[in-house]
C-alpha cells in the first residue's frame, strides 16, 4: 500500500478552498521559509514536540529515553536537542501529553476513509477536501493515488502548493486537482532566495503553465512586512499575476507570531522573533493596490 507522513488533519475548514473542507497536512517541504508557521511540517519523517508546561516532572521519559536526550536539570525536565533522535520512546509513557509526535504514518485507504467521513458537510456546503503541508507533492506517490481516489468518488479537491517542483510532477498530479491554491511568497527572485532558500523561477514557471492550460487557480500571498510589503513589490505582483488567465482570486494573508510556540516546541530558535505584523491598514492598501490591476482580492484567509 502507499503510504505517507502526516502531521494534522483539521475537519470543518473554511479557509482553504470553497465550502467546509477537510484539510490533510502530508509533511515535508523544499522550502525553509523564515517565517514559516508549520515547522514541524519542514521534514518528511516525524519529530518530537516537548510542552514544558504540561510536564509534572515525573521522570518516566527519563528512564525509557535510549540516546539519554532527556535530564533532569534543577528539578526541570529538559531535552538534549542534539542527541534526540525522535523515536517517540518518551512519548508513550508521557500520560499528561507533554510530550508528543508530529507526524504518523498513514495509507491511502486510511486516509481516504477519514476525508469521506465528511462528505454530508461537503454536498451541503460545496466544499471538499484539501492537501496542504509542508508541501503536499514532496509524497507524489500518495498524493497522486489519494487524488484519483477523491476524484473517483466524487470529492471537489483543492491542493495549497508553492509550486516548487519539477513540471513531471505537477502534470502527474493536475488532472485530479480541481482548485489550485498557489502560495506566492515573493516576487524578487535574490529575496525569495534569501528567505526560502530556494529560487522562485521554477514556481513562477508552474504557475504560468498552470494558467495557460486553463486551471482554477487561487493565488495566495503573505504579507511580511519589510520584506514584500513595498508599493513596487504589489505592484510587481499585480502586473505577473494580470497575465495569468486562470487566477479567479489573490488572497493577501498577513503574518503573525503564532509559530513561535511551536519552534519552541520544537527544539528551534525562531529567527522572526521580533518580526512586525502588518496593520489593518497596510492589508487594505495592498489589497486596493492589487484591484486597481482589475484583480479580485481577499484579505485573510
């Protein structure tokens, strides 16, 4: 059976595509976005969350921890994040939930029965079922079989992708996608570089063909102060995304700090500690700035 790595299935979503949605997170991403706000969706393989708070201290993790990542430091229990190899040996004896996995394994048929539970919320609502990550096409094989399973039972499907793969993979996967929401992180190519880690010409490229082969496309945008807020860069984005024939929406999605406690959880220093959110007021002038390109916008999500 094809199987895939998990992190979070989120029922009753309305913001990532029409209708309520059933949302599946696959991990694993190309991209290292500074601000990424699902880092434990980063890696393909699962790996240990740690809620200090939850912790009552009571050592059983202690005891059963092979690579001896966990001490006992002034009455706290803490975690050698050089040495945890995120087995998941502490997590079952850690009854109070401090410690967990993010991320489980998962077949097709599984996953398939889970997204069809469902269906009444999605016929009602004309909603369906979205991939999101991570990036859902690092597991092509499991996503290209989930989707032909969606299709062939009848459910609308959506896929948030930032559209940094090679083209062999997007044409496998496009005919079973009936929406694309394409994260669009920034326009200039040494900034994206800078905060992704990656070029932005391979996306941009997926996109434009998406569009020129008549798909349903949601661009989506995050507005990161400082970094992609400038007049010229809406601007830049406005003129690239007039020429896609497909882009029915451009929705704006501000930044926030809410990753923060999951770096922490993690193990991880959050680089965008310090990181501005963007006003109301900056949204609604990025946004009047993309209509005046005749474009249908949205702010949030």
């Amino acid at each position: 059976m094809t199987k895939a790595i998990i992190f979070d299935i989120k029922r009753f979503s309305i913001h990532d595509g029409p209708g309520i949605r059933t949302t599946l997170f696959l991990k694993g991403c190309p991209l290292s976005c500074a601000w990424c706000h699902n880092p434990e969706s980063q890696k393909v393989t699962p790996e240990l969350l740690f809620r200090p708070e939850r912790c009552i201290g009571c050592g059983a993790c202690l005891e059963v921890c092979p690579e001896d990542a966990i001490l006992l430091v002034k009455e706290r229990i803490t975690t050698n994040w050089a040495l945890c190899t995120h087995c998941g040996e502490c997590v079952q004896v850690c009854y109070t939930g401090a410690r967990e996995m993010a991320g489980w394994e998962v077949t097709v048929e599984d996953a398939l029965e889970s997204l069809e539970r469902d269906r009444p919320f999605y016929e009602e609502s004309g909603g369906g079922v979205t991939f999101s990550g991570g990036e859902p096409l690092s597991q092509p094989d499991f996503l290209e079989e989930l989707l032909k399973r969606c299709k062939e039972i009848g459910l609308h499907t959506a896929l948030d992708t930032c559209g940094h793969a090679l083209w062999e993979l997007m044409n496998r996967i496009r005919p079973y996608v009936d929406l694309f929401l394409f994260d669009l992180k920034v326009m200039d190519e040494t900034l994206h570089r800078e905060y992704t880690g990656v070029s932005n010409e391979l996306l941009l490229e997926n996109l434009q063909r998406l569009a020129e082969l008549g798909h349903s496309i949601v661009v989506r945008v995050p507005i990161i102060p400082g970094i992609n807020n400038a007049l010229e860069d809406i601007q830049r984005l406005g003129r690239f995304v007039t020429n896609l024939s497909g882009v029915s929406r451009v929705d704006v999605l501000p930044y926030h700090e809410i990753a923060a406690e999951k770096y922490r959880r993690l193990g991880q220093e959050y680089a965008f500690q310090n990181q501005p959110v963007p006003s109301d007021e900056m949204m609604q002038n990025i946004a009047r700035t993309l209509r005046e390109f005749g474009l249908e916008v949205k702010v949030g999500g």
